[in-house]
C-alpha cells in the first residue's frame, strides 16, 4: 500500500491533475498488483517547485511533476524500475514529458503504518502484511 505525495506546479488543470494522478495509480496497481482501491494519494500544487537536472545535462519544464512513494520495503530494483518506467509512460499519455518526471521512493516496515486508530494494523494482524 504505497502512500504517494504528487507536487505539481499550478499550471494543470483539475481535469489534468486526475489524468496524472490516476496514471501514477494505474501504474503502481500494474506493476504491484495491489488492489485498486488500496489508493492513497496527496497532490499539492504549490506556488513553485523548482528542479534542475541534477548535472544531467537536459532542461525541465514548469510542468514538472515530483512523485513521492511511500512503501514497504522488500521489492526488488528490478521491479522499482519497473514501476518507474510504467509511470513514465502513463504520464506519457497524459503529455508529461519524461524530463517532467522527479520520483523519490521511500522504503519503510510494517510497523511504520497506522491506517487509524492509533493501532499499527500490520502488527495487531488487523491487515496482512503486502507481500513483495
């Protein structure tokens, strides 16, 4: 169940905003194979985000999108570069260029969630822990 934070320039409309947000989703359900309504997103337009390249040599655009995936750890590099790729090409389709595209990924234990009431679902049982 990845937690995924979406910082987007306030140049996208609502309606691009949901196309980007359901690619990344779509990806993420593809290459995992969680189910679809294990969604957990928040998207923020801030005033600016800048992001260079990195020493990368290519020039983004104000229509950059920042992911970040909060998710148990345990899955190969193999698999998170799929998922990388995967996203690449849904935000393709939504014309988020893939210069556009900044993904951190963050990896964490079954004892770091709490889905509610103070209860760490995943240790209490109460879920079963996401397999890898």
């Amino acid at each position: 169940m990845p937690l995924v934070r979406i910082d987007l320039n306030p140049r996208y409309s609502a309606e691009q905003v949901q196309a980007i947000a359901d690619g990344i989703h779509t990806a993420i359900v593809e290459v995992y194979g969680i189910p679809i309504r294990d969604r957990f997103q928040i998207i923020n337009q801030p005033t600016l985000i800048i992001a260079e390249d990195a020493g990368l040599g290519f020039e983004r655009t104000d229509g950059v999108v920042m992911i970040q995936i909060f998710t148990q750890r345990g899955r190969s590099d193999e698999t998170k570069q799929a998922l990388y790729a995967r996203i690449s090409e849904k935000l393709a389709e939504v014309e988020i260029a893939g210069e556009d595209i900044f993904i951190g990924y963050v990896e964490n234990g079954p004892q770091d969630w709490s889905f509610g009431f103070g209860v760490a679902q995943y240790q209490t049982g109460e879920l079963a822990v996401p397999s890898a």
